[in-house]
C-alpha cells in the first residue's frame, strides 16, 4: 500500500510541477522527499529508484550541472540540425507583432490579456461616414452594368469616391486623409462589399500599395508631395509586385534595377536603370503613380562595395519614359481595374526610391511589416461584408419562397446551410473585427493576418456556395436581377492573391508562427548564430519545461482534471477552458514535431498545414469568446455561439487527429494521441436544434438578423440603384401579417373550399375573398406582398443574340 500510495504520490506532484512549470529544483525536491519516504518506511527499492530519479533530474536540470556534459552535446546536435533562416526569412519573421497568437503557442494563454484589448467601437465621424457616405457609395452601383456594361465603375462614383476621400482612409488628417482606425476601414470595406469591383477599387489604395510605404517609410518630401495628393484622388496608386514567375513567391523576382548614371529633368544623376514585367496589379490601368519592387544591383559600386542590394521598393510616375501602361487584365466574375506593368531601360533617379536612397535593399522587410496589416483587413473584411450580405439575401428568400406549401426556410434540407453560412459569417465578423482592434491597439499581427487572409477567404467561399444552394434557379440566371452570380464568380480572386491561400495555409501559418510567435524558438536560434552557448542553455531548458508542462496540462486537462478559471460567463466558458486544453495540446505537437522532423519539417507540408489549422481554429474560437464577452447579446446569439464554438473546436481537433495519424514516426503519434486525447476526442459537429433555431432566427424579422446584417446597405431612397437586401427586409417585416393568410388559404384549397383551377397564389386569394376567407384589407395587403415576392423571385431574360460580341457569327436556329 506505502508503494502505491509513494507512487501515485510521485506522479500527482510531478504533474503539478510540470503543469506549473515550476523547474527541477521542485521536480528534484519531490522525488528526494518521497525516495527518502520509501527507505524509511518500508519501501527501499521503490526509494531508490525515486532518488535515482532525483539525480537524473539534478543532473539534467540543475544549471551548474547540466552546462558541464549536457549543454554542449545538445547545442552541437542544434546546430547540425536546426534549418537555415535565410535573411529574407528572417525579414518575414522579425516583421510585426505577436499577441494573442503567442499566447495560443505557449500552451497556457492568458484570457485577460485578451479581454484588456478595450474595444471602443467606432468614433462619432467614423460611423457617420459609414452611415452615410458608404450608403451613398453603394446606393450608385448597379452591379450588373458595373460588370457587364461599363466594365467599370460609372464616373460619377469616381468622383465621388475622390472628393469624400475614399482614398485617404489610411492617411493621417495632417496629410488630407481621413485618419480612420483599423475598425473604420473594415467597416467601409465591409458595406462597400455589396459590390466588389467597388469593395477592390476602395480596399487597395488603403491596403499594400504606395500609401501605407510612405506614410512608414517615405522621406519627408515624398510624404508632403503624394499623400495629400493620394487623399484626395489626384493620384491613383498601384502596387507592382508580382510577375509571370514570381507570383506567390514574391522573394524571387526577375526584375532588376541597376544603379548607374542617366539624365532627369536635362540634369545627369545618379540613378536605376530598370527591366520589368509586372502581371496582375490592380488599379494598374488608370493608376498616376506606381509603387515597384525590384532586385536592386550596382556592379560599378557606384554607392559602395555591396554589388546586390537586395529587394528595393521605388515610386514611378505613370508617364515616366520607356514604363508602358493602361491595358487590363480580365479578373474573374469582377471587372475592377487590373493590367500589366512593362518596362525597359527605364531610367529613374535614386530620390525615386521609397525612403530615399537609405532605404535602398529594405523593399522586402517594408513589404511584410505593411502585409501583415493590410492582409488583416482588405480581403478578410470583404468575406465578412459578403457573410453579411448572403445572410440578409439567402434569409429573405428562403422566408419567401414557398414550395410544397410551405417556406422552404422550414425545410431542414435548407436550414443546414442557411445555418452554416451564419456561423461562418459570425466568426468572420468577430475576427475581423477584434483583430481590427489589436491593429487599433498598436499590434502588427503578422500570424493571424495569414489566419485571416486564408480562412475568412475559404469561409467566404463556403458561405456564397450554401447561399447560391438556397437560392436554386434564382441565383444561377445572371441578369441585372442576379445579386449573388457575380460575387460567387468572383471567389477565386480573393483565394488567389495577397498569398495564394494553398501556400498561406501550408507554408505561412505555422512554418511562420513555429518561430515567430513560440516563447523560445527564435531565441535557441539567435543563440545558434550567435555561437551563444549560455544563451542557448537557457532558452532550450527553458523550451524544455514548457514541453513538459504542456504534456502535464494536456494530458490533465483532457481527463478534466484542475481546470483553468477564465473569465468568461457560464455560456463561453466552456470552450475557453477547452481553447486551454486544446492550446497545451498544439503546443506539445508542435514542438514534437519541430523535434522529429527537424529542418524536412519545411517540405512536409500537409503535416505543417494541420498545426496551422489547429492554430488558426484556436485563434478564430477566442476572437468569437471576445466578441461574445463584449456584450450585447441579442436573443438565439446563444445558439450561434455554441454553433460557431463547436463547428471551430472540431475542426481544430480533427486537424490534430489527421497531424497525429500521420506522423511519420508511429509510436510518437500514438504516444502523443494518448497523452493529448485521453479519452478521445471532445468535439461534434453542432446539433440540429442549434441549426434549426439559427435558421429560423436569420429568415425572420429577429434581433439577431438585424445584428448579424448591421453595417450593410439596407435602405432605398428615391433616385437610389435598386436594392435587394432593402426589399427582403421589408418583405420580412409583414411576414407576420402575410403568413396566417397562407395557412388559411391553402388549407382551404386543399378541402377543396376553392375552386381546384385556382393553381396560382393571385388567383386562390382573389377565390377567397369572394368565398369571404379574406376581407377586403387582407385582399389589397397580399395583393401588393404577393406581387413583391414575385419580383423577388422573378429571373432575367434578354434577346435571342444578346450574349455574343460579334452579331454577325449568331446562328439564328429558326427553320422559317
């Protein structure tokens, strides 16, 4: 009995030791103690082998000790083994901040550093601007001419877009810019999306490009000159940066600037002589200023004795000599403007240079400090904008539509995406947005601008294919009519640029994170190229003891053991708590996966994209907790939380299952599934009532539908481009006036009350006020809502040759 109550002794106290990280001192201290126990009191051998214990722990654990034999064998065994950082790696990674992304990878995260990002919603000016002028915005688009007719924006929004400074979101008051937070920029993002041509043409000049470059880098007198001039619309920017070869890996660019003598303004200067061929720059065609990446080189050592300077970042006026610009490319399902940049032998000064000669060789280092903030906002605010527009669409027409007697919003083949599309909305409103308010708060978040980028893109995409499914026939008839082909078409652009969401998900979450946002990995590294032999004693014992208390807080936790108290109501604690277990189980896999596969870690990229999963589903579960705690909870919010919760924390648990039944070594996969999962997974998919009171809330005219479609255009005025979203709202407010008559009406019909002839829903109802079902009030009522919802459900049609571009190849089928 002292054996086993000696040895469950030795593991509850080695646990609680490693689940505190509380180092070999205590580890040592519990194991002597309880070795002398056993030699004392009639136990020796299992006493000796505690002290034992102990001294393998001292010997290990104890500094003075371990750095006489230990130390350097594992610093040495480090550096043959640890991957090479090379500097544009380097650049990326010391690029931004970590916050809460840090807290998710040490196993341990801390809630209330979370919740002390105070979010303040928006200021009095900016909601009014998004009241108001980005109604007016979108109220002048008509989607169809946009993208069939003009294949661009009328040049009235233009204008107007220029004189309300649109394009000065980013730029501070004293420059002639709007000086807007993060929060305001999504926000307008996220209304203008109603159009994407519109939500792009906006997004871009206040996202990667020329503007946020200067406002960071740019000389004084490039500040003064263009950022006024980019506020107001003088000036259009673009940004080159990819090419027919250099897409996604941005690093390997073809184009090349030599420093050499040349003539401007009838002055010689130094100077570039620059070669390029730039693809798929947007705003490209009608841009006055270009932003350029190059490879900048100086084989004469005209600046020095350095011959490549590395990735360089220059801005081009458009009528510079030998640049040929303005024609387009065709981006699918949106025809916003986007072209070629060539260029040969063009001739610039170094003043040219983005910062100044100074900055000659940062281009890259600039490109992913601004990336990880651009990245955060432009693209995944245009998914959680279209989440916002597909609910308000998809749950007005499926209220409306009736099949079989009855709203197919009540049919449960129909609530399953209906309730999807809401939660994938609903997380990505609440990443967007406190991820917005991090930015607000001074944060550069590298790691989760690649979470966002690829998750809330692929969400969009799931979103837009369960609403074209809602809609049927309705949505795949294109005409002016048609609100959802176009953004469904679209898709693929926001999948593919700004980090092709294949190389984002595979190579960028965790191949970036792993080094960026663990607690010692950067710095074991930095002690590698440093030969820093005591440094590196500290970080990996360190790295050590977190491993180690990561298993014991898993492993613990997954047997609902000592849970950590968070700081949540009764309704989000639970997944806190799990966010918890889940975060130490990331966090052990991680580093054994680090450890085994050591540098090949890098090409085994299915197994680096399910540790990303894990990350970004843990990262997404907390951005939804915070929002929740905010407050303002409306009625059947409830049920979307728990929905959005449980679809999140499956998903991250069966990212771990799919990275533990494929690690290649086979024991350290069942070792660490039974020490992660020791009672199986935790997680299902959410339950069909959460589905069935989801759907039902966002089809009706409920708190939580007006919540959900907030921050949308869903208003018309007279003189306005007709709107949908405003018209579904409408039809939803007197549903509950419209729906007894139904009932009434059609049971009457099937009694055969009313005439059988009577197929059409005008003609039973004109039937039933002559039988005296209906008074005259209800009659004149569904009359003027029957012919609304026929409208709504109404398609386009057009002449027999109105698709083809050439009307003289049309075959006309006619046999007359």
């Amino acid at each position: 009995m002292l054996q086993l109550i000696l040895i469950v002794l030795a593991i509850a106290g080695l646990l609680a030791m490693m689940r505190r990280e509380a180092g070999a001192y205590a580890a040592l201290g519990v194991l002597a103690v309880l070795g002398i126990v056993g030699l004392l009191f009639g136990a020796p051998l299992l006493g000796i082998i505690l002290l034992i214990g102990a001294a393998v722990v001292a010997a290990c654990g104890v500094p003075a000790l371990r750095r006489a034999w230990l130390s350097p064998r594992v610093f040495a065994l480090f550096q043959d083994a640890a991957p090479k950082v090379s500097d544009t790696e380097r650049s990326a990674l010391e690029a931004g901040t970590v916050s809460w992304d840090g807290e998710l990878f040490s196993g341990k995260p801390q809630w209330q550093r979370l919740l002390d990002y105070r979010d303040d919603g928006l200021s009095e000016e900016e909601r009014a601007f998004v009241e108001h002028q980005c109604s007016v915005a979108a109220a002048m688009c008509n989607s169809w001419e946009i993208s069939r007719e003009r294949a661009d924006l009328p040049e009235a929004l233009w204008e107007y877009l220029k004189k309300e400074g649109f394009f000065g979101m980013i730029i501070p008051k004293q420059y002639g810019g709007l000086g807007f937070s993060a929060k305001a920029q999504s926000a307008v993002l996220q209304k203008l999306v109603v159009d994407e041509t519109l939500m792009i043409s906006v997004g871009v000049p206040n996202s990667l490009g020329p503007g946020e470059l200067l406002l960071k880098y740019g000389t004084e007198e490039q500040k003064d000159y263009y950022l006024p001039r980019l506020a107001d619309g003088r000036e259009i920017p673009c940004f080159g940066l990819t090419g027919p070869r250099a897409g996604s890996d941005a690093t390997s660019l073809p184009d090349v600037g030599i420093v050499c003598r040349g003539m401007h303004n009838d002055e010689e200067v130094l100077g570039l002589r620059l070669t390029f061929e730039k693809r798929w720059i947007t705003l490209a065609p009608i841009a006055t200023v270009v932003g350029l990446a190059f490879r900048m080189f100086d084989p004469d050592n005209l600046l020095g004795d350095e011959a490549d300077r590395g990735i360089t970042c220059a801005l081009i006026p458009r009528d510079t000599e030998g640049m040929e610009i303005g024609r387009r490319h065709h981006p699918i399902g949106s025809p916003f403007m986007n072209g070629p940049i060539v260029g040969k032998d063009v001739f610039i000064p170094l003043d040219y240079i983005i910062g100044g000669p100074d900055m000659a060789g940062q281009g890259w280092r600039m490109l992913v400090e601004c990336l990880s903030v651009g990245r955060c906002i432009t693209l995944p605010s245009g998914a959680s904008g279209v989440g916002r527009y597909a609910i308000g669409w998809a749950g007005g027409f499926a209220r409306i539509r009736r099949q079989f007697n009855m709203p197919v919003a009540d049919m449960e083949g129909v609530q399953e995406p209906l309730a999807r599309l809401t939660a994938h909305a609903y997380i990505a409103q609440a990443a967007v947005m406190q991820t917005a308010n991090l930015i607000d708060h001074g944060e550069k978040p590298s790691v989760p601008s690649a979470i966002l980028k690829s998750q809330l893109t692929e969400f969009q995409r799931s979103i837009l294919a369960d609403a074209m499914d809602v809609h049927g026939g309705r949505a795949v008839t294109l005409g002016p009519r048609n609100y959802l082909g176009q953004a469904w078409s679209a898709v693929p652009v926001s999948i593919t640029v700004e980090g092709a969401n294949i190389m984002t998900r595979n190579l960028m979450i965790f191949g970036q994170g792993a080094i960026r946002c663990h607690p010692y990995v950067l710095e074991e590294l930095a002690a590698k190229d440093a030969n820093d032999a005591r440094a590196f004693d500290k970080a990996f014992f360190s790295h050590a003891g977190l491993i180690f208390g990561n298993a014991a807080r898993a492993f613990t936790l997954g047997l609902g053991i000592a849970k950590p108290s968070v700081p949540f109501d009764e309704v989000a604690a639970p997944y806190a708590k799990d966010v918890a277990r889940l975060s130490a189980a990331f966090g052990l896999c991680a580093d054994a996966a680090m450890a085994s596969l050591g540098s090949t870690l890098k090409k085994r990229e299915m197994l680096s994209a399910r540790l990303g999963d894990v990350l970004s589903n843990l990262y997404l579960t907390s951005m939804v907790l915070k929002q929740w705690h905010a407050g303002d909870n409306v009625e059947h919010e409830a049920a979307l939380l728990h929905y959005s919760c449980r679809t999140l924390l499956f998903r991250a648990e069966q990212a771990l299952v799919e990275l533990l039944d494929n690690l290649p070594n086979r024991a350290l996969g069942k070792t660490l599934a039974a020490v992660v999962m020791p009672l199986g997974r935790k997680w299902k998919k959410p339950e069909d009532a959460l589905t069935r009171e989801i759907a039902e809330a966002i089809s009706s005219d409920t708190p939580l539908r007006h919540k959900l479609i907030a921050n949308t255009w869903n208003t018309h005025q007279e003189g306005e481009q007709d709107n949908p979203l405003a018209r579904y709202n409408a039809l939803l407010a007197e549903y509950g006036r419209a729906e007894p008559i139904y009932r009434a009406i059609n049971k009457a019909y099937a009694k055969g009350t009313l005439p059988a002839e009577a197929l059409h829903p005008e003609q039973r109802l004109e039937a039933a006020l002559d039988a005296g079902l209906v008074n005259e009030e209800d009659a004149v009522f569904m009359r003027r809502f029957e012919a609304e919802v026929l409208e709504m459900l109404s398609v386009d049609d057009f002449p027999f040759d109105a698709f083809a571009t050439e009307k003289g190849k049309v075959v006309w089928h006619d046999a007359a």
